[in-house]
C-alpha cells in the first residue's frame, strides 16, 4: 500500500507501518532459527515501503518547486495607475 499510495503524500503511513511490521517479522523469522520462511517476502516488502517513502518525499519536492514558481512568476508590489505619484 505505501509503494502504490507513495505518489499520494499520505503513503508515507502504510509504508511506515510496512517497516515496523517487516522488522518484527525479520526478528521472529531470526528467533526461529531457519524454521519460518519468507525472508524474500521481507526483503521485498522493506523494498516497496522504502519505495513508497521515496516517491511520497519525491511528491513533496515537486509540489514545493512548482509552488516556488508560481509565487516568482506572480507580480509583486501595488500596480498603480499611470501618473499616479
């Protein structure tokens, strides 16, 4: 869910939680002694959490760029009339 919400600024929540859950998951698997399975499954998941967080960071920066343009191409200061002192 944080990989294909990751454009959307609020994937930054699953993908948090999906590294929360992959490490616990990796300490039972560690405690287990070889008897659980599904350390790929953990690899992948980190890996598309990490890539939720990187396109949700990627979002933010193109939002505040594309603000930052806006604002400079806006007019500043009062537009008065001409001949007006």
């Amino acid at each position: 869910m944080g990989f294909l919400t990751g454009a959307f600024v609020g994937g930054v929540i699953p993908a948090t939680v999906a590294l929360l859950l992959a490490r616990q998951a990796a300490r039972d698997a560690y405690a287990a002694k070889g008897y659980l399975t599904g350390s790929a499954w953990i690899r992948r998941g980190r890996r598309l959490a990490w890539a939720g967080i990187v396109l949700a960071l990627a979002t933010l920066v193109v939002a505040a760029i594309a603000g930052l343009l806006h604002l400079a191409s806006a007019p500043s200061g009062t537009n008065f009339a001409p001949g007006t002192d």
